[in-house]
C-alpha cells in the first residue's frame, strides 16, 4: 500500500519545517539581543510570523494526509486492491501452471522415448537369443 501526495503535502511540510527553524533563530536572537529595542521587536515579529507558518504547514500537510488515508480507509479501495491481487496471483498461477504443465509433458515424452528405445533394444537381444537357441538346437 503506498500513498502518493500532492506537492501541497511537501510544501506543508516545508512550511511546518521553516516555521521551526524561524522560531528557533528568533528566540535564540531575541535572547541573544536584549539591548537592541529593535532587534526585539523585530525578533518578537518574525516568532508571531513562524505560528501562522506552522498552521498553514500542518493544515495543508494534514488535509492532504487525512484525504489518502481516508481514500485507504475505504471498502471501494479493498475491493479494488484485492480485485488487482487476485487477478496477478491468478495469472501469475496460470503462467506458472503452464510451464510444469510444458516442463511435465516434455519430460513424460523424453522418459517415453527412452523407456521405447530400452524396449526395442531388450526386443533385439531377446530375438539374438531367441535365434541362438534355435540356432543351437
């Protein structure tokens, strides 16, 4: 079973990544800068851009999960999913039955050309003998 996502999902991903990385570097910079007025307010700023930044993320990036799941969670998938694995496992049984089937016949037909040619020879030493005794008596 495998999910397939839109660049939607990659791009909420990339979102909830980034707005970890901003809000990081902002605390850590706000911490860093406690002087500077500006620095703060700006550092202060650009944390409150990063919350926005993750609910985007992991609305877009959630949404697009819940629908493929949603999509696996139904008995339309299964039946569609069992209906492919059953025709694949048939086929591949019917290939594979006609090649011992292949496999058997001309292995039958080799032990029956063997067992014939065993035959004829056990024929013609039983005829020699058959003329030697006559032959003798």
């Amino acid at each position: 079973m495998e999910l397939k996502y839109t660049a939607k999902f990659y791009w909420g991903a990339a979102l909830i990544i980034l707005s970890f990385i901003v809000g990081t570097a902002t605390k850590l910079l706000f911490l860093i800068m406690l002087e500077d007025i500006f620095m703060r307010n700006l550092m202060v700023g650009l944390y409150a851009v990063s919350w926005p930044m993750l609910f985007w993320g992991a609305w877009w990036m959630g949404k697009e999960y819940a629908d493929s799941l949603r999509k696996y969670f139904r008995y339309k998938y299964y039946h569609k999913y069992v209906q492919t694995g059953t025709k694949k496992a048939y086929h591949a049984t019917k290939t594979k039955a006609k090649d011992v089937q292949t496999k058997t016949k001309n292995k039958a037909k080799n032990i029956q050309t063997k067992a014939r040619a065993k035959s004829n020879q056990i024929k013609e030493k039983v005829k020699k003998k058959i003329k030697h005794h006559q032959n003798n008596y």
